[in-house]
C-alpha cells in the first residue's frame, strides 16, 4: 500500500496530501503521524490538503481525530489549504469540527505554529538519531 | 444524455463513483460547489454499500425534467429496516461511527429517496437540479 511521505522541518512535521485517498491510506496516514510525533518529539503538524476536491465525512473525522490525539501527546495540528467549495459541503455533512485548527495556506499554518511555545525554539529539543 | 455506471465492490471504487459523478455534474453545467456537494454525497452513500452491502452498483444519469442529475445506489445486501430512523443524524449500527451518511447526504442534495427491505436490499436515489 502506497503511503503519504512525512517530512520533518525543525520541530515540525509536514504533510501535504496531493491526491484523493482511499479510506485504508487515511487511516495509515494517521497512524504515521502520531507515531513521527512520539518518535521524534514534534511539537506541530501541518497538514496541507489544498490539492483535494473533496473532504467526505470520513476524512475529516480522521483529520480531526487525528488533531485531539496528536494534542494528548503534546503536538499541535494545524490544517491548511481548505478550498471554499469543500467547506461549505463540510458544514452541510453536519460533522463537528470544533477540535481542529486550519489556516488559510502554509505561509499561515507556519504562523500559526511558530507562534505556539515550543514548536520552533526554545522548547523541547528534537530527539537526534 | 449522459449516464455512466460503476461497480462498488472494493474501497478505490468509492474514489471512482465519487469521481464519475463531479465528471458529469461538471458536463451539466453544476458549479463547483454543487459539484463537490454530489461528489460528497456520493462518496457516503457509495461508502455504505461497501461497508453494509458488500457490493452494489452505482448509476449516474443526467435528467431533463427538470434538468439536472440523478444518481442511484443499489445493492442486494442485508437492507435497512427502518429507513426514516436511519436516516436520522445519529443513527449508526456501527461502533464509533456518527451516522452522518445519510442525513448528510440528504442536506446535500435537493431530493432524496430510500426504498429497502430487510434481507433483500436497499435502492437510495438523489437529485439535484440545475439553478
Ligand atoms: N446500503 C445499506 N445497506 C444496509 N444498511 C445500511 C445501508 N446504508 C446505511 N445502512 C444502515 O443505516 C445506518 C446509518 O447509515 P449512515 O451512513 O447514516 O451512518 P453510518 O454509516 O453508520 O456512519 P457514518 O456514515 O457517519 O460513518 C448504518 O449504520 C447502517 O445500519
Ligand atoms: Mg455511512
């Protein structure tokens, strides 16, 4: 099974899903993520999903979930790039989005964490291997 | 008129219904919005006859009156027994799952109609119209 590469940028890790993935792929994608969280002591992820045409419940409930569980090990989500059509279709599913954080694009999902104590200096060092 | 087929029996061709059905609704001349709302209800409903059905087909065809497009989802698995509950926002038969599929899809689509019987199948049509 194909997966979706995880890159790491100092404490960070980054995320961009360029094509529509099925559900098995999401699911590894999210077990990826808290696993690099933990192995290296990434204190932000950003996803990028501006590529993607569709968010269907599914997704964004892997997404979100994704967001809280990253939280409890001590890192912070941040997803960029929703298109405007998706977001509209996304308020009509009816799914609660209140657990996850967006920006508008990468340059602002960087703000965003950069902001945040701890995620690019200062905090906890990275792990080295 | 345009109409188009597929086979639901595997999880990539939930991402091919899903597809095939923006194709079209794009060549009827729906904007992005009601686009991706077809595409989305599409993926639910396609999703359920994976997970509840096994398998099922998908029938994607444009409509004239009035103009538009319907998209029908069939299958031959266990059914649902009661379609009005079912389609209540939280009702699911599947641990941890929300029950948004079909309540979803429905706030999606202009018209949608669930005909099922228990042991025999479920036959779910949506409809949207053109502005
Ligand atoms: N094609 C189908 N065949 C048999 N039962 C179905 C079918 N589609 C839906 N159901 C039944 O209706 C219930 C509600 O479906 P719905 O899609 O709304 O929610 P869900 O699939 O349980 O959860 P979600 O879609 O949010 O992950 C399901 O739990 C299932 O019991
Ligand atoms: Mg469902």
């Amino acid at each position: 099974m194909d997966r979706i590469p995880i890159l790491k940028l100092k404490s960070c890790l980054l995320i961009s899903i360029q094509t529509d993935l099925h559900d098995l792929i999401i699911t590894a994608l999210q077990e990826d993520i808290l696993t690099e969280i933990s192995r290296t002591g990434a204190r932000g992820v950003l996803i990028d999903i501006s590529a993607l045409d569709i968010v269907d419940s599914f997704m964004a409930r892997t997404l979100r979930d994704c967001s809280v569980m990253a939280t409890l090990l001590g890192a912070k989500v941040v997803i960029t790039g929703i298109r405007p059509a998706v977001a509209i279709t996304l308020v009509d599913l009816g799914l609660d989005l209140s657990g996850i954080i967006t920006a508008c694009d990468i340059d602002s999902g960087f703000d965003l964490l950069e902001s945040t104590p701890g995620v690019f200096n200062s905090g906890r060092i990275l792990k080295r291997y | 008129m345009l109409a188009q087929s597929v086979k639901i029996q595997d999880e990539s061709d939930i991402l091919t219904s899903r597809r095939l059905v923006r194709e079209i609704a794009t060549k009827i001349g729906f904007g992005i919005v009601d686009q991706t709302k077809l595409a989305t209800a599409t993926s639910e409903l396609s999703r359920n006859i994976y997970r509840y059905a096994d398998n099922g087909i998908v029938y994607i065809e444009q409509i004239t009156q009035p103009p538009g497009i319907k998209v029908l989802f069939e299958d031959n698995g266990p059914g649902i027994a009661d379609p009005e509950e079912a389609m209540k926002e939280g009702f699911s038969t599947t641990p941890g799952s929300l029950g948004l599929g079909l309540s979803g899809a429905k706030r999606l689509v202009d018209d949608m109609t669930i005909e099922s019987e228990v042991g025999k199948g479920t036959k779910i049509e949506i409809f949207k119209y053109l502005p």
